[in-house]
C-alpha cells in the first residue's frame, strides 16, 4: 500500500473532523494539497477571488453550522489575505482552522521572495498558531489545532511549506481520537446558591442578552415569568431571544432602540447572560451585576462585578430556576413595557410616512419591505455600517431565521463573502446579503464566486453612494463629512455583465415589486436600491456635545429612523399586563 504524502494526510484528517469544504485560492505553496483536494471525494475546493472572502465564507458556514470550516492561502500575501477574515471569525467565537501555506523549507528565514511568519503573524487572531516544519509533526500537530478551534471556539492556523506538504507522511499505526463538540458547562451549586439569594434579595431584575443564550431561549423566557424582569438584548442575541418574548424591552448598544437602557439602569438587580457586550458607557456603574458566561475570559472585563458564574447560560438557568422565588409584583416590568412601546411610537412614522412618494428611496422602508417578503428561515449576512441598523431594527426574528455579520470585529466587506458560505452549506434556504455599495465595492469580484457556483444568493444593495456610518461619526463629532462620497455606480448593471440577474430600483414604489422579483429567481441576484444617504440614525441615548456637533454639522438629517414591526411586537406585549 502506497504511502500517504503530508498533504493527504492533512486532507483525510480535516475530513474526519468534519471538514466538508476548503475555501482559498490556490498558488504554488498549495500545490500538493489543492491536489490531495482534487483527488478526496470527501471534501472540496471552493475557488473564490479574494483569501479575505475565503476567511469570512469559512467562518460564516462554521456561525452556522457550529461545525469545524476550513480556508487556506499559498505563501506571503496568500495567507496574509486570509487575516481580516480570520480575525473576524476569531472574535464571533467561529471555530476555523486555517492553512497558510508557506515559502520552501529551507529558505525560511533569508527574507526570501515572499517570506513571511505566519506562525508569528496569526498569533493574535487565533487560539493556536504553529509551524510544521517536518512530516513526524503530522497528524499531532494539526490534531492539536483542530482541538484548539473546536474546543476554544475560535480559530487555529497551521503554517506548512509546500515542500513538506509533498514529502511521505509518517505511518500511524492507531487513529488518533478527536473532540468535535463542545461540552455542557455547569456552574458549582454555591455560585448557583448566590444568585438565586441576589434574585430574591432584589426587587426590580433585568435581564440582558447576547448570543451566549443560543439554544436558551426557553429557559431565559421561564427565569423572565418567574422574577418577573424585563428582557433586552445586544445585536448578537437578537435573534436568539427577542422573538415569542413577552418581556422584549428592545436593543442596547450605538444600534440601540426601545426601553432596554432604561430597564439596565432602573433595575436593583441586572443579569448579562452570554454577552461581552463591549460598550461599556451604555452599563450601569451603580447596579448590582451579576455575568453568565461559558468563556470564563468574559466575566468582568466589561463591568465590575458582584458576581461571576461561568457555566453555559442554559444550565446555568436550569439549575437557578427550581431554586428562586416567584416574583408576584409587576409593576417594575410593566413600566418598561409602557416605555418600550412609547419610545417606539415616538420613532415608527419615520419610515411609513410618506414612503411611497419619497426620494431618494428611504432605507428603512427597504429594510421593512425585505423583512415581510423574505422567507421565514432566511439567512440574513449583514454589512458593518448603516445595514447594520436596518438589520438591528427591522429584520424580525423567529426562532428560524438567522442573521450574521462583523457584529464583534466591525469589518466592511464582510456581507456577501458571509452569503457564499452560508448559501454553500445550503443550497435551498434563503440567503440574502444585505450590504451596503462600500462594502459590496470593496471585495466585488467574489460576487463573480457566486455566479461560477451557481449560488443562488440574494445581494441587496443599499446604495447611499457614501459611507453612512463613517459620516453620522463625523457629524457627531462636529467635521463636515469628507471622503465619504462615492460616484453613482449601477451595480445591477455590472451583475448582468457578469452573467447574474440584475435589478435597479429609484422608485420606491417599485421596492416590493423588485424585491419579490429578485428573491424568486433561482440563481444569484443582485437588487441595487438607491437610497437616501441622509437616512441616518442614533443610538438610543446621545450627549450634549454630541447634540451641537450636529448643530454644527448639517440642519437636515434624519435622527431616528423607524423599527419596523419591533412596534407591533410592543403592542402585542402590553396585553399581557393584567389590568385591575
């Protein structure tokens, strides 16, 4: 029986740990293992434009699998492409494991045509970053970074030469046993103890959510019914907690809307369950604070704290449930009701007023329009900037559907590089990118990714013709907005050029018609919406000195847009206050 090389090795190991695709762009470092790639019938090469939509399309499907992905790139500005992805799907908890290839083995370290350190390089955005510089490394190495990225959540590289790649494998004479899934994690029974005696020690609690209550929501819902609390969250924990929620008091944060700070800084009590929400001005410094998480790096990094449990925020809750009191007076959580669903109606005519006759074409009345015409288990991949808001306000979770984005990292481009690995893990469920025309302009060649597989993915352009997010920063500051303009650019243009179907919309009375239009064709799609680029919104709370700077700045902005059926979902939760 013929030897396996180092790369066939590497190929057979990142299948059994459930590999299924490998995304990258191929050069001649990679060459032994783009070929062990050609030659597996158990895994693939998705050939994309750029290394950096290689990160994102792996840490997306692994978002959403919560399956181990993998990306590669060849030597020196190979794999250094891959970093802004890869420190993406770092810090979105992503377990990626990344192959950078590397220059000949025995030129490392004479400033060689491409050289590079990547074991160096990728230190910060990963759990492990090693070389392997002889074939006995193998498998052990990369074993070691599979289980890095697996049980660490995060991402592991491995640097290798081409050349070693193509030498004789070592001969394993026991397959080494592997650790694909993480473990339940349950706090100790006096940390559980102690927060039960804060609960019931406190009259007003609230809870606030971020993507750590993944697979909790039932358990977050009964804690709510039985103290009694309000429930907010963060961007990340919106789709996991806000929908079939009694007690949504809205969204904290710079994207914030509703009741949600009021309740954090009203409460006797506030309860972070699974969030590293880093805004810290937007938490309470004279509120007892109790944090919940799995990554025990968390706990207090954002706030002081009275207590830190580390444990899973589903168990965590399943052992705290029996053991607190039921609450019996609501009067703390139907005030923020109240006030969750005023501080929305002072907001929701921004978009529905007018609408249908207005332009340049609103962006939240897109954003509305592609909530109630998209499917109900849609994927939704979200650009960093003003589609953020849109997303955050008017996109209505269910319990089915998914959003994801640069939510930690806060990267442009990262919308439609997310929608290929997204729409790559599954063929026949909805994918949109939502992505704003300086995120799509920046990494647009991949959208020819789309059109070489046949990806059915939907790209709904926001096209304000400038970078929103970067002028509202600007305005707030006081600056006149500079270098934040692009040149009008038909975007749908260039996606029939490129052989996709394309849609161009200035009318906003020809929103849904095109929406539905581009949502049912089979194959890519691109909708390019010109909308007003001086539909700009605010966080929740907004200083003084804020406030003059756009005095300064600009007398015609809009401060609020709307928030979509997030006002339906208010209303619909005032009914459960009893009335006397």
């Amino acid at each position: 029986m013929a030897r396996q090389t180092v790369a066939e090795q590497f190929v057979d190991t990142l299948t059994r740990a459930g590999v299924k695709r490998l995304y990258g762009v191929v050069g001649d470092s990679l060459n032994p293992v783009t070929d062990a790639v050609r030659r597996s019938s158990a895994i693939e090469w998705v050939q994309v434009r750029h290394e950096e939509s290689a990160a994102f399309a792996a840490g997306a499907e692994a978002q959403l699998s919560g399956r181990l992905t993998a990306c590669a790139g060849s030597c020196g500005p190979g794999h250094l492409h891959l970093i802004n992805g890869l420190y993406d799907a770092h810090r979105s908890m992503a377990p990626v494991l990344a192959l950078a290839a590397h220059i000949p083995s025995a030129e490392i370290g004479t400033v060689y045509f491409q050289e590079t350190h990547p074991d160096r390089l990728f230190a910060e955005c990963s759990h492990y970053s090693e070389l392997i510089s002889h074939p006995d490394q193998m498998p052990r190495v990369l074993l070691t970074a599979i289980q890095h990225a697996v049980g660490r959540s995060g991402v592991a590289v491995v640097s290798m030469s081409g050349d070693t790649a193509g030498q004789d494998a070592p001969q394993v004479t026991t397959e080494l046993a592997m650790a694909t899934r993480r473990p339940a994690v349950r706090p100790g029974d006096d940390e559980v103890a102690a927060l039960a005696r804060m609960i019931d020690e406190a009259e007003k609690v609230t809870l606030f959510c971020g993507s750590g209550t993944a697979g909790a929501h039932s358990e977050v819902m009964a804690l709510a019914e039985r103290i009694k609390s309000p429930v907010g969250h963060a961007l990340r924990g919106k789709e996991w907690i806000q929908y079939d929620n009694p007690f949504d008091v809205g969204m904290s944060g710079l994207l914030g809307y509703g009741a949600a700070y009021d309740a954090m800084h009203e409460a006797d009590l506030l309860l972070l369950l699974g969030t590293d929400f880093p805004y810290a001005a937007f938490l309470p410094d004279d509120v007892s604070i109790v944090q919940v998480d799995v990554r025990a790096e968390h706990l207090g990094r954002r706030s002081k704290l009275d207590l830190a449990i580390w444990g899973d925020v589903r168990e965590t809750l399943r052992a705290l449930i029996p053991r607190v009191r039921e609450k019996s007076d609501r009067r703390f959580l139907d005030r923020m009701l109240n006030k969750h669903a005023d501080a929305l109606e002072g907001v929701v005519a921004a978009y529905t007023r007018n609408v249908e006759r207005q332009r340049p074409i609103h962006p939240e009345y897109v954003a509305a329009i592609l909530d109630e015409e998209a499917a109900d288990d849609a994927i939704f991949t979200v650009d960093t900037g003003m589609c953020n808001i849109w997303a955050a306000r008017y996109l209505t979770p269910n319990g089915r559907r998914r959003v994801i984005g640069s939510f930690n990292h806060g990267s442009m481009a990262n919308a439609m590089p997310q929608a290929i690995g997204a729409q790559l893990l599954d063929r026949g469920r909805q994918v949109v990118s939502m992505s704003g025309d300086g995120g799509f302009s920046m990494l647009m060649g991949d959208f020819l990714t789309l059109v070489q597989y046949d990806l059915p993915v939907k790209v709904v352009i926001f096209d304000n013709s400038s970078l929103g997010m970067v002028e509202l920063e600007m305005l707030v500051a006081g600056m006149p907005p500079h270098a934040t303009s692009y040149p009008h650019t038909d975007y749908a243009a260039i996606a029939r050029a490129a052989g996709a179907h394309g849609v161009r919309v200035e009318d906003p009375r020809d929103v849904r018609d095109a929406l539905r239009e581009t949502l049912d064709h089979p194959g890519p799609a691109l909708l390019d919406v010109v909308t007003d680029p001086n539909a700009l919104s605010m966080p929740p709370r907004i200083t003084r000195r804020q406030l003059t700077g756009f005095a300064v700045s600009t007398s015609k902005i809009v401060l609020n847009g709307g928030v979509g059926r997030m006002i339906q979902l208010a209303r619909a939760n005032l009914r459960n206050i009893p009335r006397p």
